[in-house]
C-alpha cells in the first residue's frame, strides 16, 4: 500500500466534478479538523495529507482524485449537549460557569454546545438552563482559547 501525499485540498463535494467515479469517504474525528498534518487510510491506500500553515479540513473536502475515485473525508459526528438558554442572563450564568471549568465550547446561534459530560449535565439541569444530547457533525473542532491566565 503505497503512500500518497497531498499538501492541499482539491475542493469539497458540494461542488465537486465526481462524474462517473467512485466517491469513497474516509471518517475524521472532529479534533483531527484542527490538524494540519494527517495519516488517512482507504480501502486501497494511505494518503498522507500536509496542509499550509492555517489550512483546514471541513466535512466533504476532497483530498484525493484519479480517474477511478475521489477520496473525501466525513467528520464522525460527536456526543454533545446543546444547551439553549432563556434568557441573557442565564446564557451568561451558563458561559461563566463552563468557563470556570476550562471547558471548550462552540455557538451556533442561540445555543451553546459542549461535549458530552454527565457532570455538566447536571451543572445545566442546576441552573434550570434547557438543553438536549444530541449527536452533530461539527464544522470545527472544540479548541480551548489561547489566552494565557493565572489563578491567584
């Protein structure tokens, strides 16, 4: 199985030129969105991807093509809580209290999103703050922010 290495993506299927090849999909964790660098393995052989500094992959990038196939990769989707507050107030309680805990979230819209935890579970159910478990394809990775901080 030889190794074939590709430094960019050639697009993403929701405008693709398939044609009459075959389409084979290779999963992704959410977290390996973040990553520039990649191991993929096929059915028939291992493609290594090398992105530019601040390139990414998105659900149905294509990272390979020939004659036969077109090699995207789907993004498994992850076990998350969507937390969708009341009020201002209580989306600020919610905030304040995930990021006392350090916790990496996302917005989409109105809602917060976490991973699934049974501890922030009951931390949601605490603040009587509505929220649901659900399984989502996320569009980027959960990223902790970079902002260096002290405890005093």
């Amino acid at each position: 199985m030889a190794l074939e290495v590709v430094s960019e993506r050639l697009g993403n299927l929701a405008s693709f030129e398939v044609g009459r090849r075959t389409v084979e999909r290779v999963a992704i964790a959410s977290d390996d969105l973040a990553k520039r660098v990649l191991r993929l393995r096929t059915d028939a052989h291992e493609i290594g991807v090398r992105l530019a500094d601040g390139a990414r992959l998105r659900d149905g990038d294509v990272v390979y093509a020939d004659d036969a196939r077109v090699v995207a990769v789907s993004v498994s989707a992850d076990d998350v809580l969507v937390c969708r507050p009341r009020s201002i107030a209580q989306a600020l309680a919610v905030a304040h209290a995930l990021g006392n805990r350090h916790l990496p979230m996302q917005l989409d819209g109105d809602a917060l999103v976490v991973r699934h935890d049974r501890l922030v579970e009951r931390l949601f159910a605490d603040l009587d703050a509505p929220f649901t478990r659900e399984e989502r394809t996320l569009a980027a990775p959960f990223r902790h922010a970079d902002a260096p901080h002290g405890h005093a």
